[in-house]
C-alpha cells in the first residue's frame, strides 16, 4: 500500500478487511534490457574480422557477377570515398595521402589479389605495392600494375544517380587516365554496381551482430520515453533529444542523425516539437538512429501519456498503430529477389489500400550508412515510381522498414493523426525478418504504476 493511497482515500478505506486498489494499469511494451557495449579493441577485432571475410568473399562475388576482372578505387587522406572508408581496418582512421585500392581477378578459381598503391600495407588485408623510391610517380606506379595485370575491364565508382558508387573523383580520373596507355584506356569502364552491392551485402556474423546492435537501439529509446526521464508538464520535447545525445555519448557509440521527438496532441492540427511541454494525453513519437561498430541504427517508436484515471492509450491510438503494423506486413511481404524497390513499393500500396488502409511507405537500405546503398522503396513526398528506386532488391540486405499509416481517432473527435513506425530488419531473400522485434504496443508513460 502506497503512502499516495492512504492519502487519497485516508485510514477508514483500510477497516474491517475492505481492500481497496487502483485500477492496474495496462503493461504497454516492454523496455529492452541494456546489452554491453564492448570496449574498443574488442571492437576493432571484430570489425577486423568481418572485413577480411567480407574482403575474401563478397569482393570475388560481386565482381564476377559484373564480370569485372580489376576494381580500382581512389581515395584521399580525410576525402575518403563512401567505399574505401568501409575498407579501412579498424586501426587505420583514414586513407594515408592518397590510397589507391586494387582488385584483380585473375580467374581459374584463384583468389582476388588485393593491392594498396601506397608505402604500406592497410592492416595485413591489402599487399603494398609501391615504392616511391623506385618510381617515384604514384600514378604510374597504378599504371605498371595494370599493365603487369592486363585486365579485360577496369572498373572505377562513378554513378550520377548514387553518392556511393561516385567515388572517384574528377581530378582522379584524369591523372589515372593519363597515366595508361590507350589500349589500358580503353578498357576503363564506369561502375556504379560494385560499390552498391559492396556497401549493401551483409554477411551472417554482421546479421547476427546486427541483432545486438539494435537491441541496444532499442534499449536508449525505451528509456527515454520512461518516467525515469520524462515527466509531465514538465520535460520538453527538445530535453529528451538532448537526453539521447548524452546517452549516447555516456555509452560510448555515436549516431549519424539528431534524435527528433514529436508531440501528437488532441486538436493540434500538425505534430509539435521543440520546447513544447509534454503533457498528459500525448502521444510522443521519437526517430532515433546509432552507430556501432560500423553498422547504423534508425528506428521510430512511439509513447502515450496517461491522463488521470486512464489505464492504457485510448482505442483509436492504439488501433492507428495497429493500422501502421498492417502496413509494415503489406511492405515486408512484397519483397522478392530482383525485382525493383518500386515495383516493392507498388505491391506493398496496393495489398495495403485493398485492406482499407491509407498508406506513405518511404524505407530505405540501411548498413554501413544509414539512409544507405541499394534502392529506396518510396519517398514520403512521393509514392509513385523513382529512379532511385530503380534498383534491384538484393538478398543479404538490411532495410529500415520506414512508413506511416493516416488513422481518425474516434476519442480526439476523428482527428486523423499518421502513425509513424520504423523498424530495422533483414531480408534473406526469401522472407524479411525484423532484427530485434517491433513494436506493436504504447510505451506508457505516468499513471500508477
């Protein structure tokens, strides 16, 4: 028995064996337990270990799948481009001067070789191959190796549709050029496949690490739409972004995006944010992302606020998520391999629709970058066909599962408010599988607990 019960109700409630109690309030989602955030050189041998295994057998795979038999990659000391950073080990914190990367296939089932056209060697996972002392012109320094090599087709990162496959950079381009020989030249083609599929392909120890990472994700937003950081009529919608970024910091992880936390509230006609005060009644929404160990994070969850008397979110809040998990089973279940991201997105909006839905699907890849390699599927300001979502859907990939479903709550006088879920998952190629689960009830907030 609570002190706050004996002084609502006063001694007399407890004679004679009358008990009286509180209606229980509603469990709402469960808050995810902290998994430990490892210390840095654990880390680094597991980055180190999951590059030299992504570098043995993603490399050799997407480069005969384009039939490339040489991938050159330029990169310049804090210009790193989107791949080679992914390549760096965890020990080497950016390119040195510049860093040329080779790859060269030389068929009959042998490995890749792998080449640094630099002094030294990159972590043991790349032979250094130059020596200025010899010849003292980085540029033709490539230009032997290729020639050694002779390579049907020379493959460089350039794409005007995606940033991750434009890598190699205008001035880069001519002095390689002009380095080769014209028959060497001629071979040179513009990729803008490698990089994508280099960047999106994720591999069982990644996955199963991936897990953990968004577990801990999951964990940072739990807690902040709690009573332990927020309460009532007191915290601001900027102070809990602010709580996150410390939090994250305190952990030791980083994130690639400002947390946002919105405010959807009986008779406002827009989400609020900022220094609005949140208040009993609300439904908190907060779009939150890390990064750890290389992968990055980006989930949306949301919390209600219980008024007094209350003892879960009203129906039609708790119906609207509902309604945005129905889309989130639309969208998961028209993934196929090889097909495009829009022909996902128009599969997912017509299942959607024909269940009486109102759906916006804007997901996207994620990985080593957050709003990543590999196609989108819709866009919140446009729902029909993209050229960035032209791509192929690929197995092994990771997605964010990022949509709204536009629902009236009959308790706010048929207000319709768009009930925004994001989601992290992977696709295997035969079914999408959320990482660390989803959310499918409120966090509560107030009330007795």
């Amino acid at each position: 028995m609570t002190n706050r019960f004996l002084t609502f109700f006063g001694p007399a409630a407890m004679v004679a064996g009358l008990v009286m109690s509180a209606p229980a309030i509603a469990a709402g989602a469960a808050r995810t337990p902290y998994p430990a955030v490892l210390p840095l050189r654990d880390q680094a041998g597991i980055i180190n270990g999951w590059l030299k295994e992504r570098l043995d057998t993603v490399v050799p795979r997407i480069m005969r799948e384009r039939g490339v038999d040489m991938w050159v990659l330029v990169a310049r000391e804090n210009f790193e481009e989107p791949v080679v950073a992914t390549m760096l080990d965890a020990e080497s914190m950016a390119a040195r001067r510049r860093t040329i990367l080779i790859f060269f296939d030389p068929g009959q089932g042998r490995p890749v070789e792998r080449l640094t056209v630099s002094r030294y060697g990159l972590g043991g996972l790349f032979e250094a191959a130059w020596s200025p002392e010899a010849q003292p012109d980085q540029w033709r320094r490539l230009a032997e190796l290729i020639a050694e090599r002779s390579p049907r087709r020379i493959a460089i990162n350039s794409s005007p549709m995606t940033a991750y496959a434009d890598g190699m950079t205008l001035s880069a381009h001519d002095e390689m050029m002009a380095a080769l020989p014209p028959a060497l030249r001629a071979r040179v083609v513009r990729d803008e496949v490698l990089a994508v599929r280099w960047l999106e392909t994720r591999i069982p120890a990644e996955v199963e690490r991936y897990r953990e990472i968004v577990r801990l994700a999951h964990a940072i937003i739990g807690e902040g739409l709690s009573d332990k950081v927020v309460t009532p009529g007191v915290t601001r919608a900027s102070d809990l972004v602010w709580w996150y970024r410390e939090k994250i910091r305190a952990l030791g992880v980083d994130t690639w995006f400002q947390p946002s936390v919105g405010i959807n509230r009986r008779g406002a006609a827009a989400m609020l944010s900022g220094d609005t005060v949140i208040e009993p009644g609300d439904m908190i929404w907060t779009d939150f992302g890390i990064t750890y160990l290389r992968l990055a994070t980006d989930t949306q969850q949301n919390a209600y606020v219980l008024r007094p008397g209350e003892t879960d979110a009203p129906k039609g809040l708790r119906d609207g998520l509902a309604a945005s998990n129905r889309v989130q089973d639309a969208l998961t279940a028209a993934f196929r391999t090889g097909i495009s991201g829009n022909e996902v997105l128009a599969r997912a909006r017509a299942a959607a629709i024909a269940a009486g839905l109102e759906p916006s699907i804007y997901s996207h890849p994620i990985g080593y970058h957050g709003h990543a390699a590999g196609p989108s599927i819709g866009f919140w300001d446009n729902q029909k066909p993209d050229p960035r979502g032209d791509g192929p859907v690929n197995a092994d990939t990771a997605w964010s599962i990022e949509l709204s479903a536009t629902h009236k709550v009959p308790e706010w006088d048929n207000q319709p408010v768009g009930f925004r879920t994001e989601e992290d998952a992977f696709f295997d190629g035969r079914s999408v599988t959320y990482l660390d689960g989803r959310q499918t009830q409120y966090y509560l907030i107030g009330g007795a607990k």
